[in-house]
C-alpha cells in the first residue's frame, strides 16, 4: 500500500495556515532537490477542493522550461476530495467525491504513493465532523 507524502511550507515562527504563499528569499535549490526526491516516489497527487482551485492558474499552463516541477504537477492524475467540484478543467484530474477515508486507503492501495499539498482544511459549521 502506497503512502501520502504530504507537503507544507511553514515559517519559522509557525505560520501554516495563509492560503497564498509568497516568500521574499526565493525558492533555494536545496528546497528544490527534497521536493523533486519525495515527487519523483509519488504516482499521484491527493488534492482538496481549495488547494486543488490554487494550484490549477498556478500550474497547469506552466511548461518545464518555466519550472521543473511542471511535468509532474500537469502530467501526473490530481485526485481531487470535493463533495462540489464537479467537472475540473485541469487536464488529468479526478473528482473522488467528498471525504471517505475508504476511498483514500483505495486509492493508496490502486495507485501506490501520492503527494499532498495543502491540509489546513475548515469544516462548514452545517457539516458534521
């Protein structure tokens, strides 16, 4: 059974949660290095609805000469957990319906390692947990 390999920028003093990301000292090759190491292992990327919406202007009309992780950012299947996102324009992507932690274990075990990026999740005050 494959494994989520999850993916976070934090800030020194904790900052996790600001839904954009802008860093003022670049992106090092080293930060480069680690993430091509852990994407390279990964067969797809699990996506929420938000994070899925923030990446797909930001990535999908990115070539490799613009970024490296272009290939597989554009070329790898974006399973996307959304009980509303319905038909997503970002080519090789997958609505798998709302969170079902069966669906996930299904996943990992039918595709192998997957790469996440995102996780600060708020829950609607309607919704049971």
């Amino acid at each position: 059974m494959g494994s989520v390999h999850v993916h976070e920028f934090v800030s020194l003093d904790g900052v996790i949660d600001e839904p954009t990301w802008t860093f003022e000292y670049g992106f090092a090759d080293q930060m480069g290095e680690r993430l091509a190491a852990v994407t390279d292992r990964c067969h797809g990327i699990l996506l929420g609805r938000r994070t899925f919406e923030m990446f797909e202007p930001a990535w999908s009309k990115r070539t490799l000469e613009d970024d490296p992780g272009a290939l597989f950012f554009n070329d790898t299947t974006k399973y996307v957990v959304s009980a509303t996102l319905e038909k997503p324009t970002w080519r090789n992507s997958e609505v798998i319906g709302g969170y079902d932690p069966d669906r996930i274990r299904r996943l990992k075990e039918d595709v192998g390692d997957l790469w996440s990026a995102g996780g600060h999740a708020r829950r609607s005050a309607t919704r049971s947990p």
